[in-house]
C-alpha cells in the first residue's frame, strides 16, 4: 500500500476555485465562498440547551422501551 501524499494547500485551494468558478461561475463562486458559517456552540452550553428542549419521560421511553 502507498502513502497517500496531500497537494500543497495553495495548489488546493487554486484547484477548488477554478473548479468552482467553472461549474458555478463567477458570482455563484462568489457567493458559496462568502456563505456565513454558523457558530460552533461549545458542548457543554450545547447539551444543556437540548436537556430543556428535552422529555424525561419520553426520553426514557425510547431509550429503555415502554
């Protein structure tokens, strides 16, 4: 088996956009490049927000059964 060997991130990067700019055009290019990303919740805020969303006794049902 051979080692896989990574492109250079700059040839990467030049590829994708070239790849992008041909498949979407321009402004389309544009646009996925500038999608706003949403902002990762650290876990703990993340499991606390789902336990107030949550049912115990729904929970537990799925979970263990009936």
């Amino acid at each position: 088996m051979k080692p896989e060997k990574y492109m250079d991130e700059d040839l990467l990067i030049k590829k994708s956009i070239d790849i992008l700019m041909d498949k979407l055009g321009p402004t389309e290019t544009f646009r996925f490049l500038t999608l706003p990303r949403e902002k990762r919740i650290e876990s703990v805020k993340r499991h606390r927000e789902w336990q107030k969303t949550l049912n115990k006794d729904e929970f537990f049902d799925e979970i263990f059964g009936k």
